[in-house]
C-alpha cells in the first residue's frame, strides 16, 4: 500500500470528529480544506499539534484559488494573499500548498505571461521553504488539461513548482490520462483521487455534489492510476471527494470505506481485483426471510416454478426448497432475522445468497485484507467453519455466504427430509441468472464499495427507470465465475432517510431472484401446469410490442397467453421473461431466458411489471 | 381561468390513480403518455369510457418520436408506426399527436427534406381526421428552436399540422419567447407548461427529472404566458412536469397544486400576482412552540436580545414576550403543537408567523380562490373572525397568520400581565429582517407555491450551503410590503421520508428568527449587559476577513469580541450579524443590521455558525 492521505472536505462532522475519523480508518496523513480551518476554534499551531497526537501529518494545505491575474494590481495582492496563506501553514508545519488554475474572468489567457506568474509564486515559495502543486481545475477559464498545466510547471522549472493530478478533473473530460506516464520524474507533488458515476451535467456541479470513492463510480481508475505510477510517483494517495451523502453521513463509516477504496485502487493498479479473488462458482442457494404468514404463501410460488419441499430444520424451523442443484432455504420464523423497530416481520425478502467457492477461507482472508468483518456460520453440511463457509454482509439485512456446494447428503444431515418419499426434481429452472435487491441511500456507497472490491465485480453503467411508483435507480454489478457462469445482481437504490435500517420495500415489489431456464415458452407452460398464475400483462403491451419489434402474431400470441414479456438489443440478443405476483410487499420471483449473447435485463419492461403489479392488487381487493 | 390539462406522467400511480387525481383536482383534460396506456390494462376504448365518466377530455395523445429520417425505409416505416398511433387514437377518441422533432443520429438536417416529410404525415393525419402538434425538443438533432419548428409548420401551410409550444424547451434554452405572439393565428395546437429550478446540467436530465409546477421553480412563466396569450392561442393549459419527487408523491395532492398553479400563471399572465394581493404589512408577531423543559431556556434567550415577559395567558399558558412593536408567544406546554408519533414536544421550533394585515378577510378570499384551506383562528385581540385574523398553513407544522396589529390593549386584554409592573421596553431591535424556517422533501414543492401563488412572493435562485453537517438547499423569498418593509423568508429543505410528518430538526440548529437593529455594535453590547453570551466565532475566521476585505484592524477587533460575523456585496452592500447559542435541537435567533442596500444572508457565514454551534456543543459536553 502507498502512504494514504484523505481532505478534512470529504467527511462530515467538525474539524475534530473528522480528525478522529481518519486516525481510526488508518490513514497516514490529511489535507487540510481551508473552510474547515476557517471554522475551526482551534488555531493553527493547536491543530497541528492535534493531528501529531493522532499520528496523522497535514500533507497539503488547500485550496488557494485565482492565483494569476490580468489585472497587475491585483496580481500583486495575490502574492501578498499568498504570504499570508504560508505564515499560516508555517504554523500549521505544512509546506504544500494547492493551487487551482484559474475559472475566473481575469485569468490570465497567454502562456507567457502566466508561466511569469507562476515563476513569480514558485520564488516566494522557494524563499519561505514551501511548495506549489498545480493544478488544472476541469473548468478553469484557461487552463483545464493536466498536459497544459505540465507544460507550464515545466516552463517555470523551479524546484518550488509541481503538479497536482486529480483524477476528477481528467477523467471527467474524458482526458486521455496515458501521458501522465511522461512527466519528468520528481514533477507531480501531489495526487488527488475520486471516482464519480457518469452523468451528462456540468461538470462543476457534478464534481463538487456526485463525486464518490474509487470503486464506487464508473471511471476508469485503474488506468489512471497505473499511468501515475509509471511516472514513479511516490507520494501520498489522497482521496478528494465532494459528496453531498458523505457531507452527512457517519464520518468513522466513510472514513473506513475510503482507506478501503485505495486498498481496491492498489489492486486495480497491480493489475484487476479479479485476479486477485478466490475462485467462486454460480449462485446456489438463496435464504428467504418471509414470517410464519406468508411463508406458505412463498412456499406456494416456488412450488409453481419448480421447487419442492425438501425437509425441514427441527431446531431453527428452516424450511429446505429445491429443484436441481439449486437450493432455496424459507425463514418462516418471525423477528429472527431483523430486529429493527418497526420492521414488519412477516415482509418476505433476501436475507442471504449462497455462493459455491471450494475455498471459502481465502474469501475470509481477502475480506481480513479488506478490514470487512466475516463470521463463521453454521450452514447446511457445515461446521459454521471458514473453511467451509464464509458470510459477508452487503448490508443490515442482506449477506453473501461463499460455501461449498452441499451435497444432497449434507443437506439431508442438517434437514429433516419431509415428506418422507423422494421427489423426482422438476428441473425447470437451469440455475439463478440474477438476484435484484433494494440497498437504501445510507448504505449504497458502501455496498458497491464491497462488492467490487471484495468481490471483484464490475458494473455496466447505471440506469433511472421511471414507473408507476417513481424513479428507480439502478445498477448491475457482474462476476465471472471459475465455472463459466456469471454472479449478477441488480441493485436498486431506495431512498430513505440515512438513519433508517432494516429492509426496504417498494410498491409493487422489488427483491428478486430470477430463475434461468432453457425454453421459456416450455418452462412458462409447465409452471402454469404446476398452478403459476404469471403476472398478466396488458395487451396494450403486445400491441406495442408488434409496432416495435418484427415478431410474427404466433409468436407474439404465445408471449401474451403466458405473460412472457421480451426485448432486445442492437447486436440481435433477446431477453424473454416472466414473473411471479408479488408476495407481501417486496418480493417476486422471475424466470428468464437470454438468447444471442443479450446482456440486459429487461429494464425496458421494468414499468410495466409494476403497473401490471399494481393492477393486480387493486382488482383483489375490489 | 382557460381550460387546464395535465399529463399523466406528472403523476404518481397507475392509470387509473392518475385519472381520479386530475378529476379531483378539477382538470378538464388530460394528455394521455403513451407509457401510461402500455402498461394499463384497460384498453384504448375503455378508457376513453373512463376518462369520460369522470367528467375529462383526452386533450392529447403522446408522444410520437422520431417521425422524420434520412433512411427512406425507416421514414416509410414510420409512416406506417404512425398510422398505428392513429388506429389507436381512433379508440381512445383524440384527435391530437404530439411529435416531437427528432434528437436521432438519421434525423433530417434538411429544411426541405423535412418539410416534405412532415407534409406526408400531415396528409395521413388530415385524411384521418387527425391533427399533428409538432414540438421542438431543447436537444433535437435539428430542430431544437421552436422559431424553426414554426417555420417548417408555415412551410407545410395543412390544416393538420401546428404547433406544440412547450415553455421548458423554449425557456431552458434561454430562447426569448416573445416571438411567439407573431405566430400565425391558429397555428398554436397544443401548450405545454412547466417550470424548473435554474441548474447548470445536461438539458434532457435536467428534463426528464427537475421540472416542477409553475411557480415552484426560477423560469419567468409570467413573460412566456403572455406572450402565448398575445398570439391569440384560446386551447388548454396543460401541464407536462417529469419530476422525481412527483413520480413518487401522492397523486391527489400533485394534481391539487398542480391545477393552483395554472391558476397562479393565469394571474401571472393578467399581470402579477402581487398586484392581486391584499395589503400585507411586516412580521409582527412570531409564535413559538417550546414545551415545558426549554421553555425557560427560550424565555432567557429572548431576554438577552431585548424581550421581556408581559404576560401570560391563564386559559392556554401561552407567554408573551414583547420588544416595542415585536411579540414572541412562547408555548410552554407539551403536545399542544405536534401530535405527530415520535415528535420531541420539547423541540423549540418556530409555529406561526405573524404578518400585519389591515383586511385579513381579503386575504382569507385570496385563498379561497387557490382552494387552500383557511380557519378563523383565536388570536390576541380578536374575536377569531376573519376580519381579524386568517391562519393559512405552510406546512404541518408551520403556518402564517394576516392579522391586524394587536394594540397593548388588545394584548392585555387576552394575557394576564404578568409581572404587574409596566417594563420599559428595551427597544433593541427595530423589527423581522427574516424567518429561517426548514421545510421536508414531501412538503418543499407545495410550500413553495403557497408562498408564491396566495402570498405573491418573488424568489432568489436557491443556493446550496455545505457545512458540517450536509449540504442545505436554501431558497429565499420576499414579500414588499404596503409599509416598505419586506418579508423575507428563508426556507431550507431538510431531506426526509416522503411520509415523514412534524417539525424537522438539522444538527446545529436551522430554524430562527433574525431580527434586525440600526447598530449591531451598540446592540451587540447591549445585549451582552443583558446576559447574551453570544455564539463565539473562532480566530481563524477573523484572519480570514482580514485576507478577504479591505476592513481596518479596529473594526475586525471590534467584530471579534462580540461574535459579529460580516458579508459584503460586489455592489458595495455590507451585512453584519451575530447568533445566540442554539436552544435545543433546532431553534437559535439572530441579529442583523443590513447597510448600502445588501440583498443577501450572510450564506457564506453559515458554515462557520454551524461548526461554532457544534464546538459549542461539544465543550459543553466535556
């Protein structure tokens, strides 16, 4: 691991709680952000005395804003401005300073006359034994790319003077970051790092309310940071990340995610995090939390789609479904799964899915790496061994366990098997394509955090799909898996207040697993023989769907008699799929079928599976 | 009033919800989004029967995309697409299609190619009895300009084609509407209206997610509606919002604000609101919910700046605190306020807001006009007859008063004068410069229309503050007054559960009430002599206003040792104020002495009163 360094700007609190928020992440050293400083009751001296005593150092004071002026006058108040900004860090025993190229109406326009500029603050800071970094703001007036800003520092050559690299402000201009690779050795005193979702606005707004931590957005880090250190760049990794849910939220908590997202941005720069993951197969086991109501009532839908009651655990009262080598575990317990107030225990959802690895230890010793707590459990043909079973939590609520594929005699050790007689398995479904679950705001960034890093997953670009209900934010996250297959979850974000645990709901539903079949039209027919009444989609669905797609009546008549819903993509794959109601508030089940390397999920019927949803409640209760 | 519309999409729910909404609300109209009618089961036919049985038209159907191509097989494929649209329409009984220009990569960039294009589907619409309302997107390929739309539409010169004007596109582009009356008589199809807060982002997010109603964002509507009436256009006003906050709010309550909003922009398009107003004096009076515990702690502080006890009311408990012509009811009791589950009786918050009227009644009229709800209230000196006084809520929690100026008789007639002898008044303060009040997400969007449509107040744009503890919306408002005097309020949005009820609370305090004095030094020391221990500001800021203004040392020293913050304009205006130390959660008072016509806040002091508060807090708590 590099030195690590993270901006007071970046966590939430006073200067203090934040102070203590990166002492205990384990971080190295901070930057100081002057607003923080400004509003401090400690003086400059006292604080750098504090941040000793944490065992931090300030690594950068920052920012100094419109250094170069058009207006001589003014110009020369700067450098008075600028003295008065190195006795304070004289005190403060910090000898970087940031400087930000200039977005205002009197920047200066003419590279001679501001490298001048430039050469004339670097001598100031030479004499008071300080140093500049320089950096291209994304919307300076007339700096904005890290190459013109290089070519400026290299202009002035004074030891005084260096670069400052922000990955935001590169990356979000979709700057090529491969030349950082050619800058003189010695020249980039500092790095500043964040990661962002990509979003069409400007960018200023963008960087100073939506920037996230590495691993949590959609940059290309990785690239960034391997051009960084092919310039030999040995100084502190810093972390800069304007972000309005960071502002709020718990400061230890951000603090700990972001000394994680550079672990994960060491990774990327060694090579991917995949090549560094323990092997892992396909999804095999899904545990459902559902309360005695509607337990029987979950029990039923699987029953449609092809899964049997298998056995029961006399202690704990699990109930064991499954259909092939897929596994289906029902909590019909109340309140053994959540214990937050005001939590309806009879709301089935996701409490925990099951992922085959042969070696869950290393999973354990990889989230050790992580500082990501894991705790044996007791499983099905375990111990409640790490060797055997490693469980990670994405959230309150919702658990990975990686664990050996238990064998049919493993799971008969643990389950009573009830009834008595085999049943022959249905095998309509082929295996999990996906699981979608709801993650609320207080706990998104951490999530994604975990999951690509731990997890080495990789995201597709996010997606808002508006419905009956409002406007759901959405992002896939996929794994290759040792097996061929792939790990894939849809996580959609449920605004809530951050202060809220528990699961989350939506109307209409929004927890899901959706089952892989080979035939849909077959699968959906032999469910509906086995007592599945699929959700009914209007046909003013099909109508528009044969304005849309050049699909023959039979084979659009097929679709609408089962319900089977369809898209597909620009590279001639199609998506087919059908769903479940809704049991309770929350949770479907969906079976699928891809064809033709399709990618998606369907989000283009994500609409009108939820009106179709809603219509189907209101017509029952009439 | 015209006759008002509204597009399913700005509302929440299936169709079915939507269509009662609107119908509640008092629409004539809708316009039916052709994702609405995908996902509904009922078909084309019964929901015409629907939408006529609850008393509306279907104005328009839309929207068609992407009619025009350079692929002449794809035009002719949506040709036939539109002969679809039109089969369907035919069922639905609307006779009018939106088509929107083009934003595709094959769409026409030819003035004459497109003219004949759109020639060719106006002359199916014609020969099926159908009209066309063509609209240019703000981010059309082509044609984003609706001076260009018009001139295609003149160039076509058929019965069956017009325009759609849509005041986002034309107004979010900053186009000049004004060109608008000169369009042919007749030629306007369709109006589509909605606003949107002033945001620097990619126009089609900032589309398709933040507009708002008229009247809850920063457009100049009143310009652009005049402009539409000066054409001679007599068809609906029909509202077509995309808002993430009303995809998800209740639907009754959007079409209820939604259909005051027309009514607010036909005022504006009669000339302004405010003309319309009665006559609205200053803040008199401001009423504050304490509960037992602080209530002492609330009396304390408001002896510090000036308000001494005058009486209390042996009925309610309710204390009188006066200062010259100002009055501060302090409610002591518990639960008389807030009944909602959850509620912290003793969070001091402010409950009302008294504003001077000399005809209450009319104002009670100006409300029943808006359809908001008034109740004759009890008030000092009054009978609670609306001559005297009209209560309107702005929020659960929060509501103001019109009423006339209560005398000392009038006071002593409904307090009990407690203690007996008669106080001089301190007179520090001279009057209200503004209220800071915190409004949740599921209340912002119709606070805002209250306080612009029946109280006729003008907004600043809204700014967003960080600080330590989030970042906070602020939006100003202001009201002149017959007196000269102003009425300002500063709301903030305090992010919440759309299903969060009850005052709202922010870490350091957000609600309060800032007075204003002719001279803060002299009330500064004033008010200490009378116990204040203002909230101390730290050193550190001190430097800092000596590094940003030209301020000489005597006065930044004299500043310093009474807490006085200060801000200044570009136009020269200067602001000098000082904060007491919050009581409880969520309620601190200010004062304020505004010089050379400043306009602001001090918004760039607010950081540093919530990281002083929060130290304040934290040494108190060693």
């Amino acid at each position: 691991m590099p030195r690590t360094s993270i901006a007071t700007v970046c966590l939430s609190g006073t200067l203090s709680e934040k102070l203590d928020a990166a002492a205990a992440a384990g971080f190295d050293g901070v930057e100081i952000f002057e607003p923080d400083l400004i509003a401090s009751a400690a003086r400059p001296d006292e604080l750098a005395r504090t941040v000793a005593q944490r065992g931090l150092t300030i690594d950068l004071y920052q920012p100094f804003r419109d250094l170069d002026s058009v207006d001589p006058g003014r110009f020369a108040r700067n450098l008075i401005r600028l003295e008065r900004k190195f006795d304070l860090m004289d005190q403060l025993g910090c000898d970087l300073l940031l400087v930000c190229s200039s977005p205002s109406a009197d920047a200066v326009t003419d590279d001679a006359r501001l490298s001048d500029q430039l050469a004339a603050a670097a001598a100031i800071a030479r004499r008071r034994g300080k140093r500049i970094a320089y950096e291209a703001l994304a919307w300076g007036a007339h700096v904005s790319d890290y190459r013109h800003a290089a070519r400026l520092v290299a202009t002035v050559d004074d030891p005084a003077l260096g670069n400052c690299l922000d990955s935001f402000h590169i990356l979000s201009r979709g700057d090529d970051p491969s030349a950082i690779a050619d800058l003189a050795p010695g020249s980039i005193f500092f790095l500043q790092l964040a990661d962002a979702p990509m979003m069409s606005m400007d960018v200023l707004q963008w960087s100073r309310h939506h920037r996230c931590l590495p691993g949590q957005g959609n940059f290309d880090l990785g690239g960034f940071i391997r051009s960084v250190q092919a310039a030999g760049y040995d100084g502190p990794w810093s972390l800069e990340v304007f972000s309005d849910i960071f502002r709020h939220a718990d400061p230890t908590r951000t603090a700990r995610d972001a000394h994680r997202s550079l672990r994960y941005l060491s990774e990327l720069g060694a090579g991917s995090p995949d090549t560094d993951s323990p092997d892992a197969g396909s999804v095999v086991s899904v545990r459902v939390a559902a309360g005695p109501v509607l337990a029987p009532k979950v029990a039923e839908t699987l029953s449609h789609i092809g899964f049997d009651l298998q056995g029961v655990d006399s202690g704990t009262g699990l109930q064991l479904y499954r259909d092939a080598g897929l596994a289906v575990v029902v909590d019909p317990t109340a309140g053994t799964v959540w214990t937050a107030p005001g939590v309806d225990p009879d709301m089935p959802t996701i409490a925990q899915i099951g992922v085959r690895s042969d070696h869950p230890a290393s999973w354990a010793q990889r989230a050790a790496a992580y500082d990501v707590p894991v705790a044996p459990v007791s499983a099905p043909g375990t111990d409640g061994n790490a060797d055997e079973v490693v469980r990670l939590d994405v959230t309150d609520t919702l658990a990975i366990d990686l664990r050996a594929e238990a064998s049919a005699a493993d799971w008969q050790e643990r389950f009573d098997l009830v009834p008595r007689r085999t049943v022959e398995p249905a095998s309509l479904v082929t295996g999990v394509d996906h699981v979608g679950i709801g993650i609320g705001t207080a706990d998104w960034e951490g999530a994604m955090l975990l999951l690509r890093s731990v997890f080495g997953m990789s995201v597709d670009d996010g997606l808002d799909l508006p419905d009956a209900v409002g406007t759901m934010r959405s992002q896939a996250l996929t794994m290759p898996t040792s097996s061929g297959a792939t790990v894939r979850i849809v996580a959609s974000l449920v605004p809530n207040q951050l202060d809220t645990r528990g699961p989350l709901r939506r109307r209409g539903g929004l927890t899901h697993v959706a089952f892989e079949c080979a035939d849909i039209v077959e699968t959906a027919r032999a469910c509906r023989a086995r007592g599945l009444r699929a959700l009914s989609i209007p046909d003013n669905y099909y109508d528009d769907l044969a304005a849309r797609f050049d699909l023959s009546d039979t084979m659009i008549d097929g679709m609408r008699s089962l319900g089977i819903l369809y898209d597909a993509d620009a590279d001639g794959g199609e998506f087919f799929h059908f769903f479940t109601p809704t049991i309770g508030e929350d949770l479907f089940f969906e079976v699928v079928c891809r064809r033709g390397g399709y990618r998606g999920y369907g989000e283009a019927n994500s609409a009108v599976r939820v009106a179709a949803e809603l219509h189907r409640r209101a017509v029952a209760e009439v």
